[in-house]
C-alpha cells in the first residue's frame, strides 16, 4: 500500500497523483492519495511507502510542503519517493541559452530540499522524478507527454520494491 501526499495548487498535482493512483491500480497496487492540508502529519497511517509531491515556486517546495515535511514522524529507515511538478529550464532572455543541468540545479532545488528534510529524519530515498509544467503560466497545462513521465516514476518505484 501507498500513501500519496501531494500539495497541488492549480491542480497539476493533483492531475499527476491520479495518473499515479491509475497506473498503480492497474499492477494491483493500493494508492491513498491526500492533499497535504487534509492529512495530519504526525499520524500518518502505516504504508509500505510514502509519496510526496510539490509544486516548485521560485526554486523550492510550496510552503504547505515544506511545513508538513518539517512534521512528518515516521520511523527511521521508512521509505519514501519524490514526484513533484515543476517548470523546465528556460533560455537566458540576454544570451538565449539555456542553462545546463548543473546551472538550472543551483536555483532549481524543490527536489533537494525535500530529500534534505526526510533524509534529517533517517527516511529513504527509493525513486525520484519530476513532471514539467508550461513555463509561460506555471500554473498548467502539464507539459506534452507527461503521463509517461507519471509512469515511468511508477516503474521506478516498482522495480525500487523488487529490489528490497
């Protein structure tokens, strides 16, 4: 069993958790999906793993995220995976070059900054991923093809519970 907690503001989060909770289904996997202000998290329920998701605003987890993180109490060694909803590097607007994955990390840290407040917490780390939003609104539509970004997260995370 999965417990999704996703802080989805403009509704992509919550778009790509019911892709998740979908594809699950269809491999015979339980997925509980909650938005982060319905769920409590110091009594969070027993799970083989726990999903969190974020929007990224101005490089870092939604505030909503980032709070619940910080009092998350879960069991050291418990695992956990990342899937958050973020915009894509755009190119300089003075050189029209765009950064590259090393530069975009160094503003872009909505991932890192999640890991850093779980792994404080003696959690781990079994799958990672994002899906791209439109960079003109950041508000949506989700980026052509993100589906498939949704599902190759969901291998991930199952190939992530063969190995252990």
């Amino acid at each position: 069993m999965i417990e999704y907690f996703h802080a989805s503001k403009f509704g992509n989060g919550a778009m790509v958790a019911e892709e998740f909770q979908r594809f699950m289904a269809a491999k015979g996997i339980t997925v509980n999906v909650h938005h982060v202000r319905d769920a409590r998290p110091k009594e969070m329920k027993p799970a083989d793993l726990y999903v969190f998701s974020s929007p990224g605003r101005f490089g870092k987890p939604i505030g909503s995220m980032r709070r619940f993180l910080k009092k998350v109490q879960l069991p050291a060694g418990t695992r956990y995976a990342i899937l958050t909803t973020e915009a894509p590097p755009s190119p300089d607007k003075k050189t029209g070059k765009t950064p590259t994955e090393e530069e975009f990390a160094k503003y872009e840290r909505v991932r890192p900054i999640m890991n850093e407040l779980l792994q404080a917490k003696g959690l781990k780390k079994v799958a990672e991923g994002y899906v791209n939003v439109n960079p003109t609104t950041l508000r949506g539509p989700l980026v052509e093809g993100w589906q498939q970004k949704v599902e190759e997260f969901a291998k991930s995370v199952l190939a992530s519970a063969q190995g252990s």
